[in-house]
C-alpha cells in the first residue's frame, strides 16, 4: 500500500491510533479486572471510523490542498484547460506526491530547454543584425563615396557626374532589394504573405523567365535549354507571380555561380518531370558544385559558399531563402543534388492541375 494520499494515510492513522487504545484499554481493564469484549470492539470501531474522518479531513484540508496548488499551478504553465482537467482527477490509489515530484521534474526540464532556446534565439538576432548591417554597409558605403566625390567638384566634370550618378543609382537598387528580400521573408515566417494559387502553365511562365533574363544570358555566355520539347503545357497549381520569382532565382544563380569557362561552354537545363499528382521541376548547371558541407546551410540567410565568396559576387544571401520559403509555403519541399567538378541541381515539386487546349 502506497501511502501517498489522504486516504491510505488516514487509514494507516485510524489503524495505529486503535491499536494505542486497544492495548492502553487491555492494559488499564486488567488492572482494575474489568475486561470487556464488546466494549472493546465498540470503542475501536468509534475509534477507527471517527479517527479516519477526522485525520482524511485534516490530510485532505490542510496538506494535500497545499500540493495540489503546487500541482496545478505547474500544470496552468504547461497544459491545456482539457489536459489540467484530465490530470487533476485523483483516484483512490494515486501517488499524488510522487505525480507532483515528476510534474516539477518536468517544469524544471521544460524551464530548462525554453531558457536553451532563448539563448539560441538571441544568438540567431544577433547574427542576424550582424548580416543586415554587413549587407547594408557596402551600398551605404559606395553611396557616401559617390555623393562625397560629387559634392568635391565631380559635379562640374561631365566625364564623372554620370558614372558616378548611375553608380549611386545602382547601390540604392542594391539596398532595395534586400529590404524587399528581408521583408518578403519576414512576411512568409510569419505566415502573413498568402499564396494566391491558381492553375497555369510553367512551361509558359518559364518562357517569359527566360525571355527577361535575355540579356543577362547572353552576357554571361550560358546556354539555356529544357531537357526536351514539351508540346503539352505543363500545369500546375500554385503562386503564378511566386512561381516566377523562384524560377528567376533558381536560373539567375545557376548563372551567377557558373565558374566554368565560357570556352568549356556553360550550361543550364530545365526539367519538368510527371510525378502523377505532382510536377518535378529540375534546374541543372554545369558548374563547379557546390562542397558537401555548404548544401545543408546553403538555404540559410545570407550563406555564401566558398566559392562564390571567392569569386566575389554580389547579392543578399536571401534568394534561395525566400525560394525555400515559397516552396514550403505552397507545402512542398525543394532539394540540391551537387558534386564538385560536376555541377548542381534544385529540385522541387508543384501539385499538378489539369492540362488545356490552347
């Protein structure tokens, strides 16, 4: 028997308390030679049912209330009203104090993890302002360069007033982009930037993709395909206008970061694969790949890989951030197959929708 509870305790007290009385009352009646029976039954029975509802009444008032405040005060922090209310039910047999010592274990543990968390929180802001204010300091910096050079006479000189203006021109746009990247990813964490799907054509939208990227492409020398001639539309139902900036990332990087030589011939291919419910899309280059420790933080913000930090190139750090993001916010996933030497390849799926005649 567990004597945790008011009642066991009671019943232990009422039992050690008639057996006093019964051996006090054997004692005295022997002396003075008037022993009896069912006097002596009839006392312990008093005995025993009064000295049980008094000592529970006093067990259950003045001590085991006291714990379940304890208790349920533990439980208010981390239950709800359903589970409070299914853990407070005290049966007959219930250890209460011990259910009270493993509640406060788990507070302390839970405590103990949520201080954790916080401290990985702080640490995350502060290398999160550290990111933004290094971001934000290079076109700050060529800015106030820019200006200063202008304000010292560069004005009145027709061969700098222009450059230097359109250079000035191009760090602002530089600094826009990553609020907008910053606050497109701060709206899809929160879950306030809603995708407005509907059905469309991928094969079409990453037509006009590539057609805006037209003179980036044939400045950076990449030749641009699709793994095969795709004659039905390829329908998906998903965020048209997210959609583009994914596909936007996904070929503007696979550019950017192609370090092949022109003279090797660089190369992107565009994938679409039937998956019966879904649409595999594949991005694949031909470029140098990406080292296996850079894959799993490479959808970090602001991850650069060693090498596109070697090779010096411009950028937020946020694209393929917000292109997790958006793929996860449409309930999907996206991956990276890369090997050094060999190239990469982001996959990532789209539910299908049904197919038109044009």
């Amino acid at each position: 028997m567990k004597y945790n509870n008011p009642k066991n305790l009671a019943l232990l007290s009422s039992v050690i308390l008639s057996t006093v009385v019964a051996v006090v009352y054997v004692l005295i009646s022997s002396i003075q030679d008037s022993f009896s029976w069912i006097e002596l039954l009839m006392t312990l029975l008093i005995l025993f049912l009064g000295g049980y509802l008094i000592f529970h009444y006093i067990l259950e008032r003045f001590i085991y209330e006291k714990i379940k405040l304890i208790y349920k005060t533990i439980l208010s922090q981390k239950a709800t009203a359903a589970e409070k209310k299914e853990k407070m039910q005290y049966g007959g047999n219930s250890d209460v104090i011990e259910e009270v010592n493993q509640q406060v274990l788990n507070w302390a543990s839970d405590r103990r993890k949520e201080i954790e968390r916080l401290k990985e929180l702080a640490d995350y802001r502060r290398e999160y302002v550290g990111n933004v204010s290094h971001e934000l300091k290079t076109p700050i910096f060529n800015i106030q360069g820019y200006v200063l050079t202008l304000l010292d006479g560069g004005l009145e000189d027709a061969n700098i007033n222009k450059k230097y203006l359109l250079r000035t021109e191009k760090s602002i746009n530089r600094m826009i982009t990553i609020v907008e990247d910053l606050e497109a990813i701060a709206n899809l964490e929160a879950g306030e930037l809603k995708m407005e799907k509907d059905s469309f054509d991928l094969k079409e939208l990453t037509d006009e993709v590539l057609e805006m990227l037209e003179d980036k492409i044939a400045k950076k020398e990449t030749n641009i395909f699709y793994a095969e001639t795709y004659e039905v539309p390829i329908m998906v139902n998903a965020d048209r206008e997210r959609m583009r900036q994914v596909m936007t990332n996904l070929i503007d990087n696979s550019m950017k970061y192609n370090s092949k030589p022109k003279s090797e011939g660089r190369k992107t291919k565009i994938s679409f694969f039937d998956m019966d419910k879904h649409i595999l899309i594949e991005v694949t280059d031909n470029g140098s790949g990406i080292a296996e420790e850079d894959i799993s933080r490479l959808f970090e913000r602001f991850y650069r890989t060693k090498l596109a930090r070697e090779m010096g190139k411009s950028g937020s750090g946020l694209g393929l951030s917000i292109v997790k993001h958006i793929i996860e916010a449409h309930g999907e996933t996206i991956n990276v197959r890369s090997k050094l030497g060999y190239g990469t390849t982001f996959a990532f799926t789209l539910k299908k929708a049904k197919a038109y005649k044009k």
